[in-house]
C-alpha cells in the first residue's frame, strides 16, 4: 500500500469511489455534481494544497485533499476509503500524510466539516484529537449535510 499524491490517471478512479462511497453507501447526494473532482490539479494542487492517493498494487482505495482558504487555514476534505479497506490503516496514514504535508507548509489550522450520521469518521477524528468546535468559520466551505466540524491547531 502507498500513499502518493494526485495525478490525472486516477482522475476517473476518484470520481468513481467518491460518489460509490457518499452517495451509494451514505447517501449523500451532491446538488452540485463535487465540480472539484474534475478539476483536482486546479482546486488542491495549487495555492499550497493537495490531494492524496492511498493505492493498494495499483488500485485506488482511497483519498484525501487540503486546500487552503486563506492565511494559513486549510479546509481538509474528501476523505474517503474504500469499505474493504478500512480499519487497516490506510485512513491513518492518508491523515498523518495531510498534517505533515500541513505542518512543512506553515499551515495554522485546518477545519473539516462532517455529518453526524458518520459515525466512523467522527470516532477517527476524535481519535485523532481533532477538536469539535460548534461554529465553523465562514469562509469553510461544507454541504448542507454537514453538521459536525473539527479543527487542528499547529
């Protein structure tokens, strides 16, 4: 299993697994049609962001993306693994890949916006030791399904 980060190969492969998990497994359905996967060089890879790969012999298993929305802030976003894959450390190291990737870039804080139906995800978050805050900040962008946020403080 490795962790790298985006290239256009994959580009299918994310928008594949993003919508087989949000909306398949947890039924969130995008109004917008997440714009952001067609254009993930453009969105995350610029203005000292990311997007993470987690490959196992080739085949994507999972992902994870940091933008930065102003002055050392990120919004950490799209963190998905495939469900054979999880409680394998695969979502840990696609974590830990992210807040490196934060703490070399001088990042003050990241916010991650989450549903509370996602039980899981907000188990890891707290695991973690993100903090849950009750009122995001206005420039994070979330869907309207999200009603849990965190933030990590550097």
């Amino acid at each position: 299993m490795e962790i790298i980060t985006y290239q256009d190969q994959y580009k299918t492969a994310v928008r594949e697994l993003i919508f087989e998990i949000a909306e398949k497994e947890f039924g969130h359905h995008s109004r917008n049609g997440r714009p952001d996967l067609s254009n993930i060089k453009e969105v995350y890879q610029t203005q000292r962001g990311n997007f993470w790969l987690a490959l196992d012999s080739g085949k994507l298993v999972g992902t994870i993306g940091l933008r930065e929305i102003g002055q050392g802030i990120g919004h950490f976003t799209r963190f998905y693994v495939d469900k054979d894959y999880r409680r394998k450390g695969i979502g840990s190291k696609l974590f830990f890949t992210l807040i490196e990737f934060a703490k070399k870039n001088n990042y003050k804080k990241i916010f991650l916006a989450t549903a509370s139906d996602q039980k899981a995800a907000n188990k890891f978050y707290t695991k973690m030791g993100l903090k849950r805050i009750y009122s995001p900040p206005d420039e994070l962008p979330h869907s309207s399904t999200d009603d849990v946020f965190y933030e990590i403080d550097f």
